[in-house]
C-alpha cells in the first residue's frame, strides 16, 4: 500500500465547500490520500442543496455532520486546503493551499452546482497530482 497524504478541506461552515471536496477525494482518490473536512464556523447542518447536488454525482452525504476545525487542529495533516476566503489560524507546520471557491449556501440551485462542478475539477487535480509524485517516487524497474 501506497503512502497515502492526509488532507484537511477548511471552509467556514463546513456544510457546503469542504463537505463537497472531502466526499470528492473519498470517492475519487482514496488510493494516494486520506480526506477530512472542517468549519472555522460550523454550521448545524448540510443544506439539502449541497446533499442534492452531490447525489446528481452519485455520492451520499447523508451521514455527513459539521466539524469544527478546533476537534481536528492536532490531527496530522499533510495538507490544508483553505476554501474559507480567509487566513486560517494553523498553528503547525503544515502547508495551506488556498482554493478561491465562493461560498454557494444563499445561492440557487444552478449555481450551487457549478461551484460544486468547480470543486471537483480542483480535487481531481489534486488527486492526479498526488498520484504523479507517488508513481516518480517508485523505484524504476531495469
């Protein structure tokens, strides 16, 4: 088994952005990372929106809850991706990539889709990514 990276999705309320991508990267890269999601704010739910719009995906986020980011602050993480819009206060060493993703909790359903659609394009970049620098770290077969 490869090592796989752990990866943090940050945003503020946790029932939109970063729900969205960790389901993405569950479903879509469990083979090079290990996703995880938070709220700076958390919210106290998923808004049937951001449900509906990853079951057009074929992905149940029924079982899915906010988190706040203080419960997961001294787990080990390899990665934070920030989708807040603002500075995050981490305290270890961990790179934070900042994802520019508006926040589709007051918008219509449409656009909760595209944002959506724009958060899976940036996860499948990550997990293909991820998986480039795992094939260039195996050794090379003569």
């Amino acid at each position: 088994m490869t090592n796989r990276k752990r990866i943090l999705f940050i945003c503020l309320g946790n029932a939109c952005r970063s729900q969205m991508a960790e389901a993405f990267a569950r479903t879509y890269g469990s083979d090079v990372l290990i996703a995880a999601s938070a709220g700076l704010t958390p919210a106290s739910d998923l808004p049937t929106d951001t449900v509906s719009a990853m079951a057009e995906k074929n992905i149940d986020l029924s079982g899915q809850f906010p988190k706040s980011f203080r419960q997961l602050r001294r787990a080990k993480f390899d990665l934070v991706i920030n989708m807040s819009g603002l500075s995050i206060p981490w305290e270890n060493d961990v790179p934070v990539e900042e994802w520019p993703v508006p926040d589709p909790v007051f918008m219509e359903y449409e656009e909760h889709c595209r944002v959506r659609d724009q958060i899976e394009s940036l996860v499948m970049n990550l997990i293909l990514g991820l998986r480039r620098q795992q094939e260039q770290a195996l050794p090379k077969l003569s």
